[in-house]
C-alpha cells in the first residue's frame, strides 16, 4: 500500500495501532467503573466495596462491633478496610492496564496513565 514511501508505511501501522490503543483505554476506562473490589479488617468485621477505579460504593460493619467505648477502634478498623480495598482496586488497575498493553505488543512494565 505505501511501497514507494519508505518508512511511512511503518508510520502508518503504529498510527493504526495507536488509534486501537486509544479505543482499548477508553473501554477499559468504562470497565474500571464495573469492577468491584473488597477490602476488610478486624478479620472480616469491617468490608469496604469500591470501583477498580477507588470509588468506595459500600460499607459493611458488622454489629458486634458497636461499643461506646470502642469508638477508635471502629474508626481505625473502617479507615483500614476502605484503605485495604482501595489498595486492591490500584492493583486490579494494574492488572487489567498490564493485560491491554501486552495484548498491544507494549513493553511490560510500561506506565500508561489513568
């Protein structure tokens, strides 16, 4: 198609590919709203829901927990389950960000932004 371009044709296939990559983020963006990750602590007593994306959707508290005296431990055992899911949600990110790129013929490890 492009012989007597030299290293145009080689142009035009990464433009192709970068316009294929630019629809995968943009699907996979729309996924990362989908995907639901849960954190916990105090061995299950607090669960924290959120997006792939870190949105925190749910929290589940177990009631054995209430105790007027026990109000920093509450705390502290919500604030641990949110962070814990969001952490697994940065992770899931990663994960699905690495099986697009590779499937794109991306080098591994390659930070793509968010």
């Amino acid at each position: 198609m492009f012989k007597g371009l030299g290293g145009l044709g080689d142009m035009a296939g990464m433009m192709k590919k970068a316009q294929e990559m630019q629809g995968k983020m943009a699907q996979l963006q729309d996924e990362m709203h989908n995907i639901m990750v849960t954190g916990e602590s105090g061995a299950g007593l607090v669960k924290a829901s959120c997006t792939a994306k870190g949105e925190l959707k749910t929290l589940d508290i177990d009631p054995s927990i209430f105790n007027g005296d026990d109000k920093e431990v509450v705390e502290d055992l919500i604030l641990a389950a949110i962070k814990d899911a969001q952490a697994k949600a940065s992770e899931r990110a990663q994960e699905e960000m690495s099986k697009l790129t590779e499937g794109l013929g991306l080098p591994a490890g390659m930070n793509l932004p968010f």
